[in-house]
C-alpha cells in the first residue's frame, strides 16, 4: 500500500508518533499554516494522543493522497486549503448537506471507513462578522470578492443574514462563478454580479466589504510560467495576472520589483475605491499577513476592520469539534476547544 509521505512534497513527517492523526491538505501549508498548531494545542490540552500535519499536495496527486488517507485507519480528518476545497471533492466518499450546497469544502472527518466533507468557512465567517460588526446585518448591503470555495460559502451565510431587505454584491476575477452564485442566492436577498476590476464610484451604498479572494496572502505561488506574489495587491483595483518571475529564492523582492507598475496601478484604483465608501466596514478572511494592504488601506482612511485571525480560530474549532467526536475521542463540546486553541494564536 503506497503512504501517504511518499506522496506529499514536505518530508519527514512521523505519522507513527501518535495513536491518531489528522492533517491539513493544500498547497503549501506546510509553509505558515495556523491549523496545525490550533489543532496540536487542543490534542494536549485535552490529553488526546493525536496531532495534525501539514501536507503540501501537488494537484496531480491529490486522489492518490485522498486514497491514502482513507486508507490509513488512524486518519481521522482535518483541514482543506486553498486550492483544493472545491477539487478534493470527488475523492471523498460523501458531504455534509451545507457542503453540497456550497460545493466546497474545509474539513474533512472520518465516519467509519468513509471520508466525509464540510464546510466550516461560512458559519465561522459569519460568527465573527456578526460578533464584531455591532449592528444588526439585516438589510445591509455587502460588497463580497472572490466567489471560489471560502467566498462562495461566506456569501450563502451573507445572504441569509441580510435577507429579503439586504443587497449582495458579488465579484470575481472569472465572472462566471460570480454570476451563478448571484444567481442561486437570489432567492435570499436582493443579489447582482459586478465586473472585477470593480468600477469608480459604483459602491458608494456599501455597508460592509468581505475580501474573500487569495489578493493579499503573504505566501508565493508557483505554476508552470514561474512564481508570483499576490501580497502586494488589493482585491478592489486591477491585478495583472500574467507576471512571473523565475522561481527560486526571495520570490516576494524580485516580483515586487518586476510588477512595479502593475502594484502602483492597483494601490491607487484601491484607495480610490475605499475613499469612495463612506463608512464601510471592511472584513479580509486572509489570516497570513495579519494585515493585508487592503486592511491597512482600510485603517488609514478611518475604516474600521476585522481579519481572518477570527474566522480561522472559529472554523478550526468546529472543524476539530468534529473530527474528533466522529472518531469517538470525545463528546462534542466546542467550548474548550475554543479556549485551548486561543491560547496559542
């Protein structure tokens, strides 16, 4: 049977030193992903002989990893990152209801001998937008970017709580899926796709904007054309998606470099947009910078903010919650999970 290390690009994982395990799928966690060390805090808090791992997955071997997993008795689920949360589906045995709805998943439990999907993007999203925002979301209107796996279930948590009263804005830098989401949660609130790069001066009734786009993660991506950064950017002015750089060392220094234009052009279409929304207020579910340009654009117009550092402590609790009464390590209880997994943040 072929494990699960031989397929992953990060080595020296030691599975065996746990009786359980669980991990984080994507493309690099294994570079600055927050769920391992929530999670592997609330495994010794609570005495349970488990810890999580982070698996840095190639695209082409993502079944051959599910297949593993599932193989693996000790497995017991985890986590789902970008860019799997929609891709990894059909390699799961089934979904939780929310999670078919959504057609994305985040987390992944182990129910016998079946792998099963969810998705705890949207209620830890909206727990904290609602905890923080101060006022009542019903009939609001809302700005939300990005509708891949995390945005599209942001946004079906948006809309239920604005309702009949509230608009949704939805944009995408492929307008398709924007487009058939407005559709779906039309049935909700009042929806309408908007063009990305967004227009001057169209969002001057904007209650709230939700980046729930990968423009302004720290980490470098890769892809056959060479590495590229999406730091430097703002999901509310223009991006230039076909710069690369050759891969190899200090990948964020030789991009910013070469796509000077490119950032000074998307900086000032973003302030310009931000200084054309009131009083909106601005949520970023990017955890990795803490403060992303858009965040910061955001704080020095008088803006007030919330990062994704809640959402991804809220969203790991449920997700562990899970996990761990599924594989029958515990009774469900999310408070002190909540309270371990704080601790470490």
């Amino acid at each position: 049977m072929t494990q699960v290390t031989d397929l992953i690009e990060n080595k020296g994982l030691d599975l065996d030193a746990t009786e359980m395990y669980a991990a984080i799928l994507g493309e690099s966690p294994s570079k600055g992903a927050k769920s391992p060390s929530l999670w592997n805090a609330a495994f010794d808090g609570l005495n349970i002989s488990g810890f999580m791992h982070p698996m840095d997955v190639v695209p082409e071997k993502l079944e051959q990893v599910a297949a593993a997993l599932k193989a693996d008795k000790r497995y017991m689920g985890g986590a789902v990152t970008m860019p799997y949360k929609i891709t990894l589906i059909p390699f799961l045995d089934r979904l939780e209801p929310e999670a078919e709805a959504i057609g994305a998943v985040n987390c992944i439990y182990r129910d016998g001998d079946d792998l099963v999907g969810t998705n705890t993007d949207g209620a830890g999203a909206i727990h904290c937008l609602k905890a923080d925002y101060g006022e009542d979301l019903a009939g609001k209107t809302v700005l939300l970017i990005g509708t891949g796996g995390a945005g599209y279930a942001v946004a079906a948590y948006v809309a239920a709580a604005i309702g009949a009263g509230g608009s949704l804005y939805l944009a995408n830098r492929s307008p398709e899926p924007a487009e058939k989401l407005a559709a779906k949660l039309s049935v909700q609130c009042k929806t309408k796709s908007v063009p990305f790069p967004l227009e001057a001066g169209s969002f001057g009734d904007v209650d709230i904007v939700i980046n729930c786009s990968s423009l302004g993660f720290e980490s470098s991506k890769r892809d056959r054309r060479g590495a590229y950064s999406h730091l430097h950017f703002t999901p509310l002015g223009p991006v230039d998606d076909s710069l690369r750089v050759p891969l190899g060392e200090n990948v964020q220094a030789r991009f910013l470099e070469a796509a000077r234009e490119a950032v000074s052009a998307n900086f000032a279409a973003s302030a310009s947009r931000l200084a054309g929304m009131g009083k909106a207020y601005v949520m970023d579910i990017i955890y990795q910078p803490r403060e992303t340009l858009m965040l910061w654009l955001a704080k020095s117009l008088g803006l007030r903010t919330q990062n994704g550092v809640a959402m991804n402590l809220e969203q790991a609790v449920i997700a562990f919650d899970k996990a761990t009464a599924a594989a029958g390590l515990r009774e469900a209880d999310s408070a002190p999970v909540r309270e371990l997994m704080e601790k470490v943040w």
